[in-house]
C-alpha cells in the first residue's frame, strides 16, 4: 500500500487507502481469523524469521487485517507531509490490543531505570498511574512542569539530563489545555529528547503532531477513530523507521497485539473519520457557548471558547477545536450527581469519540486512581463533568442538558 498522489483530501484516502489485494477482489478488506500462518517448506519458514524474506508467521507478529489498518492510520497522520525529496513522509504504525497497551510499549521501549519522564498536569488517569505508580517500580521517574513556558522546559532540560522523554496530550484530559507541540519538540530535540503527543481527542483529521516535529503520536483507537464503541483498540505511530523496529520488538514481546476482528471494525469507522468530526465539531461549539451562559456553571473548559487559556494556540495548530469538554458546576459534587442522573438522552459513560453524546464524572470514575491533590492540581474537581459530544441533534442535546441542570 503507498500514499496516493491522487487523495487530494483526507476524506478520500480515508475511504480509499485501506483498499488492498489482500483477498479475491472483496469490497472490504477481509478479516484474517487465524493465530498463525503456514509455510510452503523449511526455508520459507526460515527466511520469514530471519527477515531474509516478507510474509506472516503468527498473529501476535503480524496479521493482514491488522497490517491494512496500521498502514491506513499512517497514511492519515503523514497525510499531505512530504519529505526534501518531496516523497511522502514514511511513517510506521503498530497497532495494539489497547491504548494502555499501546502506552506501554511507547515508554517500555523508549526509556530505561534511571530516565525520567517529563509531562504536564491534566492527563488521561490510566496515563498518569502509569507513569507514577508503575513505572517507578522499574527505576523510571516521572516529572510534572508547566509545559506552556517553552523557555523553562529548556531550561529544566538542560539542567536534568535524566530527561529522555517529553509526553503530552494536546488537547489534554480533562482541562483540554493545549501545549505548544512545535516549541517544545525544538526544545526537547536541542537536548537529544523524544516527544510524543496523544493525539486521541484530536485525531489526525483535527491535527497532525508530526507537522510539529513530534517523535511518536499516539492514540486510543477505541475513541474517535473507531467512533462507534464496538472494539477496544491503540496505536503507535513513530517517524525513525530504525528505531521502530526496536520499538515494534517491545510491542510483539509485550504481547498487546490487536485482533483482526477489532481492527475490521476499526477500519470501517476511520472511513466516516472526516465526516463525523465535522458534526461532532459542529455539535460541540453550540453545546459550548449554551453551557458557557447557564447560571449553574462556573466555568467551561473548552478550547474553542475565547474564554479558553488555549483558544489561540488551538486554532493555531489544530483544523477544530474538537468535541470533548468538562464543564464545572457551581454547586459541587451533589450537582454533578443530580446532574448526571436526570440526564434523558445523554448517555452516562466515561468513554468519548463515539456516535451518541457521554457524559462522566472524573473525580469518581477516569480519575479516581489519582490521589484526590493531584486531581485538583489538574483542575479535576468534585463538581466537574467531562462530557464527548456526540451526532444526535444538537438542539435535543441541549434540551436535555437543559432539563438535567435544573
């Protein structure tokens, strides 16, 4: 599969890109059911493992379902780049089980004991308990600092060369403060130091990391790219082609391998991609601006808000602002529960990027693992709700909203 001059929009390689030979002319790429592949003779079997020669061994190596998706969200996240040879920017992508897996192998094969992580407050919860509580066990510390001052992180930097790894969601969870993705990769590479950018709540229609310089993008499939919460699901995607190759050893070790059945349905959904961010979009600027004059609400965290710290920025380096927000309630912890349970149409569930509207409490459920001062430093209080706006209509969305705020 290669990146076809002919896609003069994301739309069409979307749709178009996953299209292979893999299977008798089918219409759609054909899931491959199977644990292991079989070999002609001896030598085949030899040459595949020693790479002398290309083809399948196993499912947790490789599979064909899981190859056509890997390939397509590359496509997506290099699309429009090129290199100075005007070729299009090379790009592997490793799918995983999940995007916890998926983060594992990201920093399992990108740091060692003794390496510290740099980061920022206002993360997903299992990304902060992974970095803080699990990785500490293997003498890997990780270290908060307000990324939004480029100057201070490269003075930081400089001063701990322990620093091997910069890590940033942009927009973050659940603030959806934005980081400066292009001047801290200058910073980080002056220092020798990786970057990588989560990219979930974005996806690569909204902004592409690697525009900015960044090392590694990844994402939790399971959201937006997939969009319709039928299969679990994450992916890692790197621009050293060498050096994905090591990393790419740490995933099939680790063993998070993405199943073929998943990977079928996260195919069909990335072709809707362009499509579905639009509305949702669309939807969640209107929901924004309703939830930004209601009296019961104190503040909305919504980076396409010119209340937002990050407005600027976010229209800077992203297509829209996108469709996750969190919004606080005056009345604390019991509004956030009345609110939650009058809710008629929106869905309670802590999930986002799917077709109907979500709607969570992180303080009880995404963030529950952090230790209650962490939360609020990161601006997760009692009274704060996540929500993901979804394609319903977007007049019946803040009906409901309405009527659950009373």
């Amino acid at each position: 599969m290669n990146h076809h001059p002919i896609f003069s929009e994301m739309a069409s390689a979307a749709i178009h890109a996953a299209q292979s030979d893999l299977g008798q002319n089918a219409h759609l790429v054909p899931v491959y059911a199977t644990s292991t592949f079989t070999f002609d003779n001896a030598r085949q079997g030899m040459d595949r493992f020693s790479g002398a020669a290309p083809g399948y061994i196993y499912s947790r190596f490789g599979n064909p379902t899981v190859t056509v998706a890997e390939e397509l969200i590359a496509i997506l996240e290099g699309f429009g780049m090129v290199q100075d040879n005007g070729q299009p920017l090379p790009l592997k992508a490793i799918l995983h089980a999940s995007g916890q897996a998926a983060m594992a192998t990201l920093f399992l094969a990108n740091i060692a004991a003794g390496d510290t992580v740099l980061t920022h407050y206002s993360l997903y919860g299992g990304t902060h308990e992974f970095l803080f509580d699990f990785l500490p066990k293997f003498g890997v510390k990780a270290l908060i600092a307000d990324l939004h001052q480029p100057e201070s992180v490269a003075e930081l930097l400089q001063q701990d060369r322990s620093i091997k790894m910069i890590h940033i969601e942009s927009p973050a969870n659940p603030s959806m403060r934005c980081v400066d993705i292009a001047a801290i990769c200058k910073v980080a590479h002056d220092c020798g130091v990786k970057v990588s950018v989560d990219n979930t709540f974005a996806t690569p229609y909204l902004q592409q990391p690697f525009r900015y310089g960044a090392d590694f993008v990844f994402h939790s499939t399971t959201k937006f790219l997939n969009g319709h919460g039928t299969a679990i699901g994450g992916v890692l995607i790197g621009k050293d082609l060498p050096l994905m190759q090591k990393v790419n050893k740490t995933a099939k070790l680790l063993g998070g391998c993405a199943n073929p059945f998943d990977t079928f349905l996260l195919i069909q959904g990335v072709k809707t991609l362009e499509l579905r961010m639009k509305q949702h979009c669309s939807n969640a600027i209107q929901v924004a601006e309703f939830l930004h004059t209601h009296p019961a609400v104190s503040i909305v965290n919504f980076n396409g808000l010119p209340s937002h710290p990050d407005y600027e920025l976010s229209a800077r380096q992203m297509r829209h602002p996108g469709a996750v927000m969190s919004f606080e309630l005056k009345d604390g912890f019991e509004a956030a529960v009345r609110f939650i349970d009058r809710l008629q149409m929106c869905l309670r569930a802590v999930s986002v990027g799917t077709l109907d509207t979500l709607v969570s409490h992180p303080a009880s459920m995404t963030h529950s693992g952090m230790k209650k001062e962490d939360r609020e430093k990161a601006g997760i209080s009692d009274g704060l709700i996540r929500m993901s706006v979804g394609l319903e209509s977007v007049g019946d969305i803040i009906r409901d909203l309405e009527q659950a705020l009373i």
